[in-house]
C-alpha cells in the first residue's frame, strides 16, 4: 500500500447512508467504497451531524487466536496445551451478524460470568485473494481499522471451541472507520477501559505478521472485499462489566469506543 493514507467510512446523514471519505470535518460522498470502484459524487456530508456504521459488511470474520507472545504465557487455552505458542495461525470465526459500529452498546448475555474485550489491529480485504504469497499478500489488503474480540470467557473454557464464546451479537464492534495506504508494521494497539489502559502492543511483535496471515488464510480459503482478518490480542485481557466503557486504540487509525450494556435495555 502506497497511497497516502485516507479515512473512508460509512455513515448516516439525514436518514440515508452513505461511504465517504473524510476531509477535514465533511465526509466528501463516494457511490462506493474505493476498493469497490467508488469515486466521489461531488456531495459532502458534515462529520459533526453523522452516526458512523460499521465500516464495512464483511461477508466473514477470520480471527487470529495467541499471536503475541506475551498472550500466550497469559492465556488459559494456551495453558491447557502446554503454554506452547502455535507453530501455525490458530484460526476461529465470528459471525457478520456480531458486528456493531463504534459507539453502539456490547452487550452483557445471561449466563456469561466474565466478559473480556480484546483489542486488535484489524486488516480490510480490498480484493479477491487465493493461494496468494506473502510476497503479493499487500495487493488484497483495502485498509486497516480497530477490532474488539469480545469474549465470554467461561463459555471460552467450557466448550473447547470458541464459537458460542465469541459468537453472541454484538460481540465484533468494529471501526470507526477504514484506513487506507496505512502500513501494518509497527501499531500500536491499545485497549482501556473507563480510560485505564489494560492492554498495550505493537505489531511488530506478531508472531504471524499480516502478510503471513492472509497468504495462510487464503490458502484455505478464498478472501473476499470487505472480509474482515482479525490479527490477534497483546496481553493484559481482563474483564468487564455492565456501564464500563471500551476503547480500542489503533496507532494511525482512532479509538473504537462501545459501552457495555444489559443484554436487553
């Protein structure tokens, strides 16, 4: 990615929405998103009187489990199988039907006894890719954004597999928009909560780094626009409970910002 970076996001305006890339406080109207073919309509939108959705609808959410190293010495699944880190990208879905926009509510489900946000660097797929090298792995990618893996940790540990732990609506908040021509060597991410860092990392220590990452998964799997690579969690996970505020901070990108509500409110 060789552009200069630019902010493309989705949002609401006067009852419609629309993509649009910013410029300042407008969002400047695309009839699509750029890795889509969008090009401006020559109509402006102020950022001020917009509600951002979801930047994109993925048609799959690929995650990334115990790709920092300090994760997995913290990790219970990593614990259970010995404390190794994965000798291979340990994947996992979420489904398109968990995502939520930045400043919507996560929501708290019955039963959950610990709910744990997870910050992460997120990777937006702008083109087909399959069987793709990690040499041409930068051509698919649209842009990055902010992902919170949100996690009912006690249903993590009972089930084995991590569907019903990570699947629950609302679980996948993303945003608050796309950043394009934003490399993905050297984030910073960070999550806190009430404004109290919990967890912070850098990408570079990934132990998959991103074209690593989407080379395997597309080995797989074909990559499809708009699919969304979840790149895993640095350290310091903990929980959170209902009226907490979450941030996800992503060098480069913005803060991701979601409170946590009742499952019904």
């Amino acid at each position: 990615m060789s552009q200069a970076p630019e902010v493309i996001a989705r949002y609401v305006s006067n009852g419609a929405s629309h993509v649009g890339r910013r410029e300042g406080d407008v969002f400047v109207r695309l009839s699509d998103s750029p890795w889509r073919g969008g090009v401006a309509t020559g109509e402006r939108d102020a950022v001020a009187g917009a509600r951002l959705l979801p930047p994109v609808r993925p048609g799959k959410i690929v995650c990334v489990g115990l790709n920092y190293q300090a994760h997995v010495a913290e990790s219970v699944t990593a614990a259970a199988t010995g404390g190794e880190a994965p000798r291979e990208p340990l994947l996992f879905f979420k489904p398109p039907s968990a995502v939520i926009a930045h400043g919507e509510a996560v929501r708290y489900p019955p039963g959950v006894t610990r709910l744990d946000p997870e910050a992460e660097l997120a990777v937006v797929i702008g083109r087909t890719a399959r069987r793709v090298t990690p040499e041409q792995a930068g051509e698919a990618v649209a842009g990055v954004t902010c992902f919170n893996d949100v996690s009912a940790r006690n249903y993590q540990r009972a089930d084995g597999q991590w569907t019903r732990a990570k699947g629950f609506d609302s679980f996948a908040p993303l945003g608050p928009w796309v950043v394009t021509g934003l490399p993905t060597e050297h984030r910073r991410v960070e999550c806190r909560v009430n404004g109290v860092r919990r967890q912070q990392g850098d990408t570079a220590d990934l132990l998959f780094p991103v074209p690593v990452l989407i080379s395997f998964i597309s080995c797989i799997m074909t990559l499809e626009p708009d699919d969304v690579i979840a790149t895993g969690t640095p350290a310091g996970v903990g929980p959170v409970e209902i009226g907490d505020v979450i941030e996800v901070d992503v060098d480069g990108v913005g803060v991701l910002r979601n409170p946590v509500e009742a499952w019904e409110s």
